[in-house]
C-alpha cells in the first residue's frame, strides 16, 4: 500500500498550481460572459459603425416624364444641450430666425423639456443647417447641435400633395403614393443591393396637374367654396394625369397643415353626387332594355307616382319640359323623366348594373383610405329609391368612382380600372414593372355608350344645361350636377350647402380625356353646376387639348396655302346606321326632311357643324335626328 505524504513539499506546489489555472480560466470565462451580454445588450461600436444600414436612400417618385416630385436629400435635426447653452433668449431669438419658428415656440420647448438634451426641429433642409453651423462657428448658439439625418424634399412642393402624401420623421411612407408604394420606395436591403430604393413613376404629367391646378383654386376663391375637386383621365388606359384635392398641403412642412388639408377627398370622401349620375342611370336603363332612344315621357314639373297603398311620391323638377326622350333628360337634367325611365326596369337589375359601374365599391387604384361609397341593398329600399337614385340622390360615390364609371361611356361599354403608377424602375435603370391598362368588363353595348355620348353633346349645346362648358372648336359631351348636402343638426337636405359639379369627356367621337369638376359648399352667387362647375371645364379643356395636342377643328382640313380640302358633297344617304354628316351642305340635306320613318330636325344655314345622333349610330324607326349648322 502506497501512503500519501503531505508533507511533500512537491506535492503542494502541484495543488497550488492547479488551483491558480483552475481560478484564471473562471475569471477569463467570466469576463467572457460579461463581454458577450455587453456586445448582447449594447452593441458592438465597432460592429455598428461597420455594419451598413439596411437602407441608405429612399427612392424618388417622378412624373410620367420623368420630372422628381420626391426625392432623398441630407437633412438634420436641431437640437439642445442645456448645460451649455448661456443666453437662452439670444438662441430663441436667432433660431426662430433661421427654422422659421416663433421665438416663444422655442423658448416653451427648452424650459418644459424634462431633459437636458431636447430636439427644436427635425428634418431640417441643409441651407439652414450651414447657417447654424456658421453661427456656431462664430461663437454663437452655444449649447445648439446638429444631428445627421436623412429627409425626405418635394421639389414641386404642393404639386399634387394629396395623391404623392408624405414621410415622417423615420422617413417612412404615411399617406399617398409614399405610403402605398413603402416596399419599393424603401426596401430592406435583403430586397435591394446596396440599399437603394426604387423609382416610381407616375402616370401623372405635371403639366397637367398645374393647369388643373390653377383653374380649381381659381374656381375655389371664386365660389367661396369649402374644398374643391379636379380630375384628369384617359379612358382608354385609365391613367390618371391629373389628380387635384383642395385645400392641399406643401409636403415639406407637413406639421403646419390642417387633418382638412391632409384628407384626399378625391378618394376618401363620399357625397350624392346629384344629376351628373343621371348618364349612369339613363344609360343603365337603356342597357337593360327599359327604354330607348325614342321612348318618351311627359314632364310637367315633377314625377309622380301613387303607390297600392296609398303613398304619393313626388320628385320635383326644375321645370316642366313636356315630352322628353332619353336625349332630352340628359339634355335639360329632367329629373322627372330620369324617374319615370328607372320604373321601366325591375330595381334588382338596375342596382346590379349600377354596381357593374363599380358603384359601392373600391376602385382598386390602390389609395390608401379610399371609400367603396354607399348604395343600400335592394331589400332597404324605399318605394322611392330607384327614382331618386337615378337622379343621384339616396347613392353616395367618390370622384373617383365617378372617372372610372365615365370611362365606361367614354370607352365603347368598357370600364377600365384608373392608374396612378406607370411603372417602377430599379436604382440601376432597369425596369422591374410596368402596369399595364386593364379593362375590368364590358359595362355597355357600344351602341348604347356611343349614344349616351351624343346625348351629352347635346347638353353643351345653347340650349343645355352644360352650354357654359362648350368650347366652340371641338366636340365636348358634358353633364353638368347640382346635389344638396346632408345638415348633420337635422338630418335632412340642407338649404345653403351644395355640390356643384360637371363631367366632361373630348373629344366626343373618340374621347381621350374624361374631366370632372366638384365644387363643395359654393358660398358664392350661384350653386348650380351648370352655373359654377361648367366654366373651368371648358377652361381646361381648351388648355389641356393645346398641351396635349388634341385634334380641335374638324371640318376642313388645309391641303395648302390658299386651298382647303372640304368633304365631297354627294348626296345624303341613311340606311342602317348614322353617317357622318358633318362638312355637308344644308341644300343636300334637304331630301332628309321627306323621310317619313324618321324625325329629322334641320336648325341653322350653311353646312353641318355638329349632329345628333353621333356617326354610327344604329338607325331606328321613327329616330329623332338632330343637324346644327353654320
């Protein structure tokens, strides 16, 4: 048996050894362990300093043309450090100077901070950044810094504020395209080398947002009004040009706007929109085989109806227009005979068509905050509701439900979804997608919608309600509206709020632009649309179709100096459909009037200006035919 020897003196340095190895590897693996918690919960400077951030720069959003309406640019935030700061009012007094900011504004936020470290102003623009840096530099703004920060600038300031929105301080997307479109305006960097956002390209041409611009403030001051809407549509492709919701905002000072001023009432907000829904119900109507174009109904002031049990309903009109057909309700806005063509369709079928115009629903454009609007189900109905639905009322819609349900009538039948984005392009130039014109259904029969056209052609001659928006060269189809506004006190029709408005779509033949005009509680000498609202349509359209370049006369045509080509004056023909009978003198029409199957109107001297029912028209038995010369 072998003894251990403790008294070995070899034997307790091995202990004493083996002891200070074993304590240095629980401090070293302590120390550890504090590292990796600090690194854990603090985050390693070097790692942070190294490490890029996820996005470097926010992508700009452009025009159609290619024109920046946002883009990236390095800001700061102004701050405090009070223990520095030595003359607290001399610093109010020159801050509030250089960030446009009252001088008590400044004072109040430094004395009620609960900090001694405090922001002024964030997101600051970098001309006022060099100014406080020069006056700290010379000694002065003791105590005021400069925090680096990334910002968001809006070169054309309140150029359609409403539809582009704006970021806040994280610089991230909070209302408009700069919301709706966050993902690509600023990606993670998993989604995007280097950090880069994408370019978004709009469908809206800044030029013709400032025309629009300009007439609907115009129109706004002029009428007193409370707010005001403008809308430019191609109907063939649905893209939006122009996009105007007043009052507005300037982006880059968002804290000194209004919730009035921030709401997009083009897409948010839903009103009655009164008889310019009168195209849609008539044409509604028409489709459904309720009535046609020589159908007639008798106006003498008002519609009336007595129901099996009883009721009486009555709708009033502006005047008593005596036989009216479907041209002719368009025509003089006749409410009563709006209402008595909806009793010639079952309610069920006249909501579903109604619906197929994407009444009471979303448009799908996207918005952020856009209304579907309001129809009751059938079930609710009153015995009044499909009459007073056809002439706008007991339906609430948005203007742009509106613009996309006339790019139904504009379009042959076909409604086309309404776009805002053109396309999208990566930071490198390469285009990673392009929204292309969709068609959502046939709505109409071309026939119908081409008829529906001519009756709103017929509403900007003299004699319709639409006269004032007619422009003497091109062939505008109009509809002008006049709603009352709910009073929230009693819950019934105001007496003193209204909407004003009128539609538009040119030219009438082939139109290339739908227009829409609101105006809201116009305090000024008239609410009626066709008074107040008509005006700036024919202003813009005259404006819109030199920019655009929109055809305009139509017909002659200059062949060469000192001669003109005019259309060959052969003789008048009408078999199955609608010639075209504009250029032609008076002497050849005249055989017309012998027609004993149609009812042929021949008003003025000279050749054929414009004519009703429009070219291709199908003809029918005892058809109304309407030619207007100069």
């Amino acid at each position: 048996m072998t003894e251990t020897n403790h008294d070995n003196p070899r034997g307790r340095s091995g202990l004493k050894i083996r002891f200070i190895i074993f304590c240095s590897v629980f401090i070293l693996a302590g120390f550890g362990t504090l590292f990796m918690y600090g690194k854990t919960m603090l985050g390693s400077r070097t790692g942070a300093s190294a490490a890029p951030k996820s996005i470097t720069e926010r992508g700009p959003i452009l025009d159609r043309n290619g024109r920046i309406l946002a883009m990236q640019t390095k800001m700061g935030n102004v701050t405090i450090w009070r223990p520095e700061m030595n003359d607290e009012a001399a610093i109010a007094r020159r801050l509030s100077e250089i960030l446009t900011m009252k001088s008590a504004e400044i004072t109040e936020r430094i004395r009620s901070s609960e900090s001694d470290f405090l922001y002024i102003k964030k997101r600051v623009d970098q001309t006022a950044l060099n100014t406080i840096e020069a006056a700290r530099t010379a000694g002065e703004l003791k105590g005021v810094g400069i925090e680096p920060a990334v910002g968001r600038v809006y070169p054309e300031k309140r150029l359609a504020s409403q539809l582009i929105g704006f970021v806040g301080d994280d610089n991230i997307g909070l209302a408009g395209i700069e919301y709706a479109y966050q993902n690509s305006l600023a990606p993670s960097s998993t989604e995007q080398e280097n950090g880069y956002g994408d370019q978004v390209f709009l469908t809206i041409d800044a030029n013709a947002q400032h025309i629009l611009e300009k007439i609907a403030r115009k129109s706004m001051e002029e009428n007193k009004a409370t707010s005001a809407m403008f809308i430019a549509l191609d109907p063939r492709t649905g893209e939006i040009l122009a996009y105007v919701s007043l009052p507005d905002y300037d982006p880059n000072d968002i804290r000194a706007s209004s919730e009035r001023e921030l709401s997009d009432t083009i897409a948010v907000t839903a009103y009655e929109p009164g008889s310019v829904f009168k195209i849609f119900s008539i044409a509604s109507v028409m489709e459904l085989g309720g009535i046609t174009g020589n159908t007639t109904f008798t106006c003498d002031g008002a519609y009336e109806k007595v129901t099996p049990s009883g009721e009486k309903v009555t709708i009033k009109c502006l005047g008593a227009h005596g036989t009216v057909n479907a041209e002719q309700i368009i025509k003089y806005s006749c409410n009563a005979g709006a209402a008595y063509a909806s009793d010639r369709v079952e309610s069920e079928a006249f909501a579903k068509i109604l619906e197929s115009f994407g009444f009471a629903s979303k448009t799908g454009s996207g918005l952020p905050g856009e209304t579907p609007g309001f129809k009751r189900p059938v079930e609710r109905w009153s015995l009044r509701s499909k009459q007073t639905i056809a002439i706008g009322q007991e339906i609430a819609v948005s203007a742009l439900q509106m613009v996309q349900a006339a790019s139904a009538i504009a379009n042959d039948g076909i409604l086309v979804k309404p776009r805002f984005v053109s396309r999208i392009v990566g930071p490198d130039g390469s285009v990673k997608q392009v929204f292309e014109p969709e068609s959502i259904r046939r709505v109409l029969s071309a026939e119908n919608a081409r008829a529906m056209r001519s009756y709103m052609l017929s509403a900007s001659s003299e004699s319709g309600t639409g006269h004032r928006a007619s422009v003497e060269d091109m062939r505008l189809a109009v509809k002008t509206g006049t709603a009352q506004l709910i009073d929230p006190a009693s819950n019934s029709y105001s007496k003193t709020d209204y909407i004003a408005s009128c539609l538009a779509m040119f030219p009438a033949d082939e139109p290339r632009l739908v227009l829409y005009h609101v105006i809201v509680k116009p305090k000024g000498d008239s609410y009626l649309g066709g008074r107040i609202a008509a005006p700036p349509i024919r202003e813009a359209a005259e404006e819109l179709a030199d920019y655009l370049g929109i055809l305009r006369g139509k017909n002659q045509v200059a062949a060469h100096t000192g001669t003109v080509s005019i259309r060959s004056d052969s003789d008048v023909v009408i078999s199955d459909r609608m010639p075209d009978l504009r250029g032609v003198s008076k002497r050849k029409l005249l055989p017309l009037l012998s027609r004993e199957d149609l009812s042929v109107e021949i008003i003025g001297n000279g050749w054929v200006k414009r004519q009703t029912p429009i070219p291709g028209t199908p003809i029918e038995k005892g058809m109304a035919i309407r030619l207007e010369l100069e």
